[in-house]
C-alpha cells in the first residue's frame, strides 16, 4: 500500500508542522513549497511570476481575471492563462509524486490531483481561532491584529485557489479522509491521530 | 475531565456502531434512541407523536410546516410547535447527560446542545457511498435499491433536522473536533482513531 498523505490546512492550524512529523514518523519525504520549484523548473516559469500569481490568488476577483487572460502561442486554441499553466505544472508533480508512491503533500489541491488513487489519505488540518492566533504570533512574531488579517487573506486565498482550480468545496468533509481539530491535540496530537488512522487502514486491508 | 463525545453520522456509515465501541470501551452510557423516550418521559409527549415529528423531518416542507403551525395555551406568546417542544425536551435531557459529565451522545444536535462546553469532543462519521450500501445490505437485509432510497431519505432528514434547529450547516467541519471516513478503516478502526484523539487530548492537557 502506498504511502501517500495529501494535508489541507487553516492558515494557523499546524497543518504544516503536522505534515512534517509525519513526513518524519513514515520516513518519506515533505512537498510544500518545493512543488513551486519542482513546477516552476518543469514549466519554465520563473519562480518571481508564480510567486504573484500565488498573490493574486488571494482575491477571487483579481485570480479569476488573470485566469482567464490568456497568453500562449497566438489566438489559437493552444491559448492558456498563466495560472492554467502553473496549476498544470504543479498537477504534473504532484502526479508524478503520485506514482513514486511516497510523501506528505502539504497544500497544492493535491487531494484533488490524486482523487482517482485509492491508496492516498487525504487530512484537512483546521483549529478554533484563538489557538490559530496564538500560534502564529509565537512562530511569526507577528502582532494579534496582523495574524488576524494574514488569516483571512490566507483562507481566503487558499478557498479561491482551490475552488476555482477543482470545482469543489474547500473544506467540505467529502473531499478528505479524516478532519482534525488541532486546538484540541496540539501539532504532536494531530500526528499521533493520523499515524493512527494510516494504521488503522493497513489493519482492515 | 470530562468524557463526552458527541457522534454526528452519514446513513450507513456505522456511526451508531462506533458510539458503541467507543461507549464500551471508556466504560460510560451510550444514548442513542433512548433519549427520546427519556425526553418524551419529561415533556409528556407519547412515543407516537415523537416518532411521527420524526418522520417529518425527511421532507423539509413538511416538517418546517408543522414547526410552525402552533399549539399550546391559546394565541399568546408561550404557544409553541410540537416539534419545537419535541425539541427543546430532547435540548434538556442532552443538557443534563452534559452536566452528569460522561457518556457518548448519538445524534440529536448533541454538538449544537453542548456547543458552550470546551471538554465535550464532537465527531462526525461518514463513508464512501458503496461502502455505507454494502453496510446496510449486510445490517438491514435491504435490497441495494431500499439502501440507496433509504440513505437519500435519512440523511436529508437528518440534515434538515440539524439545519433547521441549530441554524448551522450539518456536516461543516467547524462543528467537529474530528471527522472520519469510516470506509477506510472500518467501525473498530474508526473507534480507534476516536480513543487515539481522546488520548492526545488528555496528553496535551
């Protein structure tokens, strides 16, 4: 059985820290923003263009108006924006990664690109907000009223990005395997109740 | 602490049966139906009409209808629907599980009824859709055309049941410390992943 754990998260949760231990736990390896790289060097777009359209995504209204300016070779059908073109990107690695059959795959729509494999697990990482402030004001030295505003945008960008490239629900319970509340487990909790489940699944198969 | 926990399910999944394993094996009540019949005891309603508010959930039509047609003391202010007297009796009885400080609760809006509590755990319990009929057929006896009407019928009772009373979305993640997808792991499994949360929980504590 594959060992393939794709983690969703609330910008404060420990989703990625989360996914990190267990990256650790399973001895495989972690794909966060190292997918970008791996999908920038494959596409041929520079790391700073993605990095904006990482930004644009965190309006709906900006993503969705550089999605569908199109730029390519003319104004023929091969014509594909520029957030086509490193979703796509992306999708190919995570793919790829897919097919090796090993890693933690933190973010990236990932559970969706690899909704057709059976053998991955698929975790949404989310916490009650106080706990989400409390986090990241001590891991980004950020003040409370600055955390508050990252959060939102972050959410925000994250939902859009993912509706708007799946057609599904961010969130929504049906898209994953298992939903934590990190508030309630702390980030060593959450990987304990994971490891968990994986082993659990290996027992009934 | 206390040990509550609260299980919200998809039909089908084997969400009663994980109460039980879970009930069993932290050695408190579980209440499920019985909860009906002590809050039928309080509020002097018979089983009949219980029932029968019910099977009104399963159409929303019909069971906002009769929330809102009234009865009680005249036209003042104290009338109140049957499926709200229904309701709050059932409120009561969950309230005071709540306060005796152990049990699991299935059903009833049990997270919506102890929302204000931070030591009870509220889990919700799902399934892949061949999985939950393959569970049925086994359980029930029903045929895969009685399962699939079956499910579609409960769980829109079970939805409009929720919504309606607690003016939250049954199934959003944010009324859950955790959700499983019980097909994975099966109902032991599930159950275990549940008693592995409860652990983490105390550790961090």
């Amino acid at each position: 059985m594959k060992k393939i754990i794709t983690i969703s998260r609330e910008y404060g949760s420990g989703g990625r820290v989360v996914g990190k231990l267990i990256a650790e736990r399973l001895g495989v390896p972690l794909y966060d923003k190292d997918i970008i790289d791996m999908a920038a060097k494959e596409s041929g777009l520079s790391r700073e263009v993605i990095e904006s359209a990482e930004l644009q995504a965190k309006s709906s209204f900006s993503y969705t108006l550089s999605s569908a300016v199109s730029f390519g070779e003319g104004f023929g059908g091969e014509a594909i924006s520029m957030n086509e073109k490193l979703f796509l990107a992306q999708f190919d690695v995570i793919t790829e990664i897919g097919e090796r059959g090993e890693g933690v795959i933190v973010g990236r729509c990932a559970d969706y690109v690899l909704r057709d494999d059976p053998d991955v697990v698929n975790v949404f990482v989310y916490g009650e907000k106080e706990d989400k402030i409390r986090r990241c004001i001590e891991e980004y030295g950020d003040s409370e009223a600055e955390v508050e505003k990252k959060m939102a945008t972050y959410d925000k960008a994250r939902r859009n990005y993912y509706n708007y490239h799946t057609s599904r629900k961010w969130g929504d319970y049906k898209n994953y395997d298992l939903a934590i509340n990190s508030s309630l487990v702390g980030e060593q909790g959450a990987a304990d109740v994971i490891c968990e489940f994986l082993a659990a699944r290996e027992r009934k198969a």
